[in-house]
C-alpha cells in the first residue's frame, strides 16, 4: 500500500512540473537568464550613482509589444519587450533606465501612492496590481490577462507623471549618466521616437507617451546638456553594445512571427545576433535540422557561452530529448556560475527524465539555486517535485508549501504546511519552518476574510 502511496504521489508530482522558461507561456512577465543580465549590468551603475543599493531594486520584463516603462509597487520597474525591441542602442536603453530611476529618487510615487488608496480594487488590479501580484508570487501567469489587455484610462490616472516631474527625472538622468560616465545621447534619441508618437490618435499613441508627458521643453534641455557634457559622443563599451544586440535577437526570435524575424535578419546576416535570432525562430517553426545547424553555429562561434547552452537544453527539452537537455544544461550550469534559472531549467530536465541518476545533484543545485532566488515559487515547485519523486514525503510538502506561499496561495499554503507537518519530526528545523508557513498563511486568510 505504502509503495502504490509513493508512486501515486511521484507520478502526480512528475505530471506538476512547472515550466521555467516564460518565453513560451502566455504569461505577462518573462524571466529570462540572459536578458535580466544585460539589463542589471546597464541598471547597476545608475543605481549606486543615485545611493540605491541595486539588489533593493527589482527591474521585470513585461511581455507586450508596446512601446512602455514605469515604475509601480515601490523600487520595481517595470520594461516592456516592446520598449527594448525599440531601442537601437545600449544608451537609449540606458537613458530610459536612468529617467525612471529619477522617478524613484525623485519621490515621485508618493502620489502614485496616494491615488492608489482611492482607486477601486478592480481598478488597481488592471491597472498596476495584475503585474505587482505576478512578481509577488514568482509566477508569470498571474496577471497575463491584464498586461495584454487594456488598462487605458486607470492607468494613466494612477501611473501618469505632471511635466514637472518628468523634468525632474530628465535632470536626475542627465545628472546620473555623467556621473557614470555615459552619453545622454540616447536619451535623447528615445525622446524623439516618443516625440514622434504625439501626432497620432491618443488610441494609438504608445502607453509610454500617455504616462509621460512629452514636451518640448525636455528636449532642448538634454540638448542644452549635450552641448556641455565630456561624454556626448562617448558610445557604449563593445561588450555592452553586443549583450544588447544579443537581447534585441532574442527578444524577436521568442516573441516575432517566424517570418519578421527572417526579414529582420536574413539568412544573408552570418553575424551572432541573427544566427541566434534564427535559431529561436527555426526551433518555434518546427524546422530542427535548421535549429540544430544554427545551434551548432552559436557554439562555434562561442564554445563556452553559458546561453547558447542554456538555450540548447531548453530547445532539446521541448523536443523530449531528457537526456541531451541534460548535457547541455548541465554545461550551462557550469559556465554561468549556477545562475539560479538555469539551475531551474536543469532540474526540469533531470526531473522529467525517467532515470537520470542525478536527482540528489537536482536537489543539490535546487537548494543552492533558491538560496539566491528565496521568493522563486517556480524554484521551490520544482524542489518539491524533485523530493517527491525521490520519495521523501515531508521534504516535498514542506518545498509545494514554499510554492504556494510564493504564488501567493494561503489556503494551499496551510495545506502543504499541515501535510509537511505530518510527516517531519516534530522540532526539527523543517518541522518549524512548516509552522512559520501554516501560521503565516492562516493570518494572511484571517485578514483577508475581515476585509
């Protein structure tokens, strides 16, 4: 009875794995190794040149072709893939950034704050709550409905700066690339695509444009900083200018219709950035003998580049190829550092393996990976399914509890924690950890019943 028990709850387990990659969920967030870096590596230094310590600041890609940015739910902001596709430049990119970081210094969200308190629950929910509670749990369907539906005239009520502001945080930009030694030039050049945007009809008018007030004023002030800063003509360093175009490919491999992509980059184009762009595309259009060639090229190209790895395991996995995802993930693992969503994707692979033989390393990763991403209910589902496959019972209630707490489900939470319980020692450290979580959970309902 025990063993049908076990291998109940290792097949149910086995059947729940959660996808790791967003690129091809329909969720409103994307959480993406590579694209994350390149943006904290562009965010890191403006950060600390306005004193906000960048791990205190959380930047999320939303899915959606518009053309938009804002800053919402405290220090998070907030990049549409439309907004990076449209940046041409790693200073254009950086230039946004910048702008918004002086929202933030600028306190410029005490009003937003205050609106908030005298929206309506749906309204807030559509309008910048759908994409808080999504980062909140970790999971990137919560929400989706809103991000790519319309959030129109709440959002600009709540989300929309005065002209003053907005100058203010052309200043706090200008004043934060020079202080790290970058071109506001960029800045510029994206005022003019917004700039471009104001003839048309307010319906078709980027959201971006809506929510900050496009003046002319603005312009010729960074034009007037152009015309003094040492670093006008400075371009970004070769490295970034190449993460960038890496991101732009990526970006429209995952997210374009197979044949934008070709025409964006051409069979003709032999560079990185195409090859990878096409490979993506190959691989969604079901051409894998191309998506193994251009695959192969990447690796050519860059025999060690923990992304191209990472993103051969994740094409092989989609494939049900277990044990070529393996491999390759497993090269990414290492190149990367254990970068924790890599580590994810390499559980999802050694999971869904019928006998891999490395289960416990899985684990092993898992624990260490969720050290660094604690609020990741992906990473901790993951460690559950692993514990559960193995067959420790309280181990795997104790990681769904986690989950659950993550993907902001209290009554599923209590659950797993009493579950959890049942099966740990009690007194153990696990068996309190599943206490914190129970009491935790019960108090989140109690308050949320009083309302």
């Amino acid at each position: 009875m025990q063993r049908s028990v076990l291998f109940c709850m290792a097949v149910w387990l086995a059947v729940a794995i959660p996808a790791t990659n967003a690129w091809s969920q329909g969720g409103a967030l994307i959480r993406d190794a590579e694209i994350e870096s390149t943006i904290r590596n562009l965010s890191a230094p403006l950060l600390r040149a306005a004193g906000l310590p960048p791990g205190d600041v959380r930047i999320h890609i939303v899915r959606n072709d518009s053309l938009n940015a804002f800053v919402a739910g405290g220090l998070q902001i907030f990049i549409y893939t439309g907004l990076l596709q449209r940046t041409e430049t790693p200073n254009q990119l950086a230039g946004v950034i910048a702008h918004e970081i002086g929202h933030i210094s600028g306190g410029h969200l005490a009003r937003t704050r205050e609106e908030l308190r005298g929206a309506s629950a749906a309204s807030i929910l559509a309008a910048v709550l759908g994409v808080a509670a999504a980062v909140a749990s970790g999971d990137a369907r919560v929400g989706s409905a809103v991000i790519m539906g319309g959030q129109s005239a709440v959002q600009r009520n709540i989300l929309k700066y005065s002209r003053t502001q907005e100058s203010a945080a052309d200043q706090a930009a200008l004043q934060l690339l020079d202080a790290t030694g970058q071109s506001a030039t960029g800045l510029s050049e994206f005022l003019d695509i917004i700039g471009d945007q104001e003839l048309l009809l307010s319906s078709q008018q980027a959201p971006y444009l809506r929510t900050h007030p496009f003046s002319r004023d603005r312009v010729e002030a960074i034009e007037g900083h152009l015309a003094q800063s040492p670093y006008t003509d400075k371009e970004a360093a070769a490295e970034v200018q190449k993460a960038h175009a890496r991101m732009r490919a990526k970006i429209s491999g995952f997210l374009d219709p197979t044949g934008r992509v070709l025409r964006k980059y051409p069979e003709s184009d032999s560079s990185l950035p195409a090859v990878y762009a096409r490979a993506v595309a190959y691989h969604r259009d079901g051409n894998f003998s191309a998506t193994d060639a251009a695959i192969s090229r990447l690796l050519e190209m860059s025999p060690d580049d923990p992304y191209f790895h990472e993103l051969k395991g994740q094409l092989l996995f989609e494939r049900a190829d277990n044990a070529g995802a393996i491999a390759a993930y497993r090269k990414a693992v290492t190149e990367s550092g254990a970068e924790p969503l890599i580590v994810f994707g390499y559980a999802r692979a050694v999971i869904a393996a019928p006998s891999s033989g490395l289960l416990d390393d899985a684990i092993e990763r898992l624990e260490s990976a969720l050290v660094r991403e604690p609020d990741n209910g992906t990473g901790w589902r993951l460690l559950g399914t692993a514990y559960g496959k193995q067959g420790d019972l309280g181990q795997a209630a104790l990681a769904l509890a986690e989950s659950e707490w993550h993907f902001g489900n209290p009554e599923l939470t209590v659950r797993q924690a009493r579950r959890a319980q049942s099966k740990l020692t009690r007194g153990s450290p696990e068996w309190l950890r599943a206490e914190d979580l129970r009491l935790a959970a019960e108090r989140r309902l109690m308050e949320r019943n009083s309302r």
